[in-house]
C-alpha cells in the first residue's frame, strides 16, 4: 500500500466461532467497499480468544478460517493489511503499558467483562478484566481514526479514547483519539427463532453461519419465527412484526431492494412463500463466499503468503508507535 494522507479504519473479530450472517451484514460485507476511501487494517483478534477457554486445534483453524472468509467477503488482501493479532508482538507489548494508565474502576464498569464473568464464572482471569486494555493496543498502534464495531462495542471504544486521551495529558500528543463507526440501526441483524436478542454465534438454532450447508440455511429460514398477528402479510413494523421486519432487513441487505420493492414483490403472499424466498436469496448471496473460502483454505500457501504480509506490514506501523510510547515512558531505547 503507498504512503498517501488517507484515514486509518481497523478492526477485528475474534476467532472464537464461526462467522455468521449478523458478522457479515453488520461488518465485514461493509469493510471490503472501505479500501479506496481509508487505510484498512483487519485482523483475527486470537490473542483476545485466549480470555476464555479454546480448544487449541480449533483456534488455529478457526483463525485460518476467518483469514480465508474475510477474503472471500470481498476484503481484498491487496488493498488491505490483514494479519493475525499475536504476529504482531507489538500489541502484547503496548497492552501491558496501557494496563498500566487504564484504572481498575473503568475496567470493572466494562459490561462485556460482567456478562463474560456470569458466563465463566469458572475461569474469571486477568486476561478477562484487562481486554479492554489491549483493544485500545490494537487500536492506538496504529494511529487510527475510525474503528468499525457494532453497537456492544461502543464502550469499550470509548475506553480507548479515554486512555489516549490520558496518556496524550500525560506526555504529549502521542496517540490519534479514535472514533467508533457504528453502522446504521438496519445493521442489526435479529435471530431467527427470537427476532427480540440479536442473531449470535452463542444461539446456533437462530443463526445462519457463512459456511452453512444450502439445504440447513433453507431449513432455518422456513422454520423462522414470524409474527402471530391476524395478517400475514409482508409489512416493516419493527414494533408489531418483529419477526417479517427482520426477515425484510436481512432480504434487503442481501438483495438490495427496498422496503417498498419488497412488499410489492410478495403483495398478497403469505409468509409460506415469504420466508423460503429469504432463504433462497441468503444461499444465492453466501454461495460465492462459501465456494471461494472453501478454495481458499485449500490453498495454504496463499493463505500464508497474505498473513506474513500482513503482519510486515502492520509491524512498520506498530514498532513505529510503540517505539515513541516506550520513549515517552522513560524506557532506554533497544539498540538492536
Ligand atoms: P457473541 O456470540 O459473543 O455475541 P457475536 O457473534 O455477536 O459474538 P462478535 O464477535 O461479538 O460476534 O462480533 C463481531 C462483529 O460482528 C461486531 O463488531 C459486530 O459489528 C458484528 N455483529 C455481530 N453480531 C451482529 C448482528 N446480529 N447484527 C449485526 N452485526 C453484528
Ligand atoms: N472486542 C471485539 C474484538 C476486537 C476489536 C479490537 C474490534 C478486539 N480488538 C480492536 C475493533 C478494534 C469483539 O469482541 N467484537
């Protein structure tokens, strides 16, 4: 990528699951179409997923999985850096400073860390408490301006800016004060058998996963819970019909119609011939992606070739800030 004056955009997901349709409409389908106006930078946040539990083989291909999907979603690895979190030791390293300018009372407000301590109270680790800390790492690295997240992320954003903000108090201008770019409510895509909790990898009954087999995807959108009102028929009423509402958001996103074009086009249909026309269009849309992730994992040696990349290039950036960070501090410069 050349040196140019464009904004910095950069997130990540963490390769804890499978991505799924709610991944795709409400983020990484949207990051591909970003590469001419910012800098992007998109990575698999695998150190974040050692917080909780993971069987180890499956994190690694998880992780592969992710690179090879994102790919496929249309995320061009030539127009964009797309690495791995912990090849870029840089991330590790600024952490541990920030850990040390973010206060106990900001981490323990985090509602992401008190919902992960209900789920695990087994295993309520360090790591856990501190995360907060190393996502502003990842974000203050690279000195970005606009970090793409869905709305559960806001908090944590709004942390970051409070840490740059500090420590730019403390020691000068040091860090860029990010944003959170949230994208619109229709984002938001629901689940399928409860349109009220949001479509998530945790309720796999109501979830579409991108590697889905056709004939499962079909299946779950027949079987997706619609509205119990007297008329069934195809009408945006987030408020009364929850259930078609969502069904027409995630129609529209994948085929680009509007509202209206949609009630026209199934004017006098039930939902019977509603939903599996749903259905239909998400198998059309994820078909390019699953046929090309699934060439790609075959390709090893490619995959490889874009995450060494990757992470050459994220490093120039990183060693940069981190080497300003650890000055300020008062650190004695490495001589290697
Ligand atoms: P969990 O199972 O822990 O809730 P998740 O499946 O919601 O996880 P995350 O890894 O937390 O997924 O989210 C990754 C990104 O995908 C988020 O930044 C968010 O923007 C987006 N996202 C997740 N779920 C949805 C959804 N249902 N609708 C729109 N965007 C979503
Ligand atoms: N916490 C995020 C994943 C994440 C992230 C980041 C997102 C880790 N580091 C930096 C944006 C920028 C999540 O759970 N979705």
């Amino acid at each position: 990528m050349e040196e140019t004056k464009k904004k910095i955009m950069l997130s990540g997901i963490q390769p804890s699951g499978d991505l799924h349709l709610g991944n795709y409409l409400g983020a990484v389908k949207n990051w591909g179409a970003r590469a001419e106006e910012f800098d992007c930078y998109y990575f698999m946040a695998d150190l974040h997923t050692l917080t909780v539990r993971q069987d180890p083989k499956l994190l690694r291909r998880r992780s592969l999985e992710q690179l090879a999907q994102y790919i496929a979603c249309g995320i061009d690895p030539e127009k964009n850096v797309l690495f791995l979190q912990s090849h870029v030791h840089e991330h590790a390293e600024l952490g541990w400073i920030l850990n040390c300018y973010t206060m106990f009372g900001e981490l323990s407000r985090m509602t992401q860390f008190k919902d992960k301590c209900a789920k695990n109270a087994d295993n309520i680790n360090g790591g856990l408490f501190t995360y907060p800390s190393l996502m502003a790492a990842d974000i203050l690295l690279y000195q970005t301006d606009y970090v793409p997240v869905g709305e559960d992320q806001r908090q944590h954003c709004e942390l970051t800016r409070n840490i740059a903000v500090r420590f730019n108090n403390i020691y000068g201008e040091t860090f860029k004060v990010p944003e959170a770019y949230v994208p619109k409510a229709g984002a938001r895509v629901m689940s399928l058998g409860n349109p009220s909790s949001k479509m998530s990898k945790s309720d796999p009954n109501g979830c579409v996963f991108l590697m889905e087999k056709p004939e499962d995807i079909a299946r779950k959108f027949k079987r997706a819970i619609t509205d119990s009102d007297t008329e069934s028929c195809v009408r945006f009423d987030m408020e009364n019909k929850p259930g078609v509402s969502n069904l027409m958001n995630i129609y529209s996103a994948v085929t680009g119609k509007s509202f209206e074009e949609i009630e026209k086009e199934f004017d006098g249909c039930g939902y019977g011939v509603f939903k599996p026309a749903v259905g239909d269009a998400v198998i059309e849309a994820l078909r390019p992606i699953r046929e090309e992730a699934t060439r790609l994992l075959n390709d090893k040696e490619y995959l490889r070739s874009v995450y060494t990349e990757g992470a050459q290039k994220a490093s120039v950036i990183a060693r940069k800030t981190l080497r300003k960070v650890y000055k300020k501090v008062g650190l004695v410069e490495k001589p290697f």
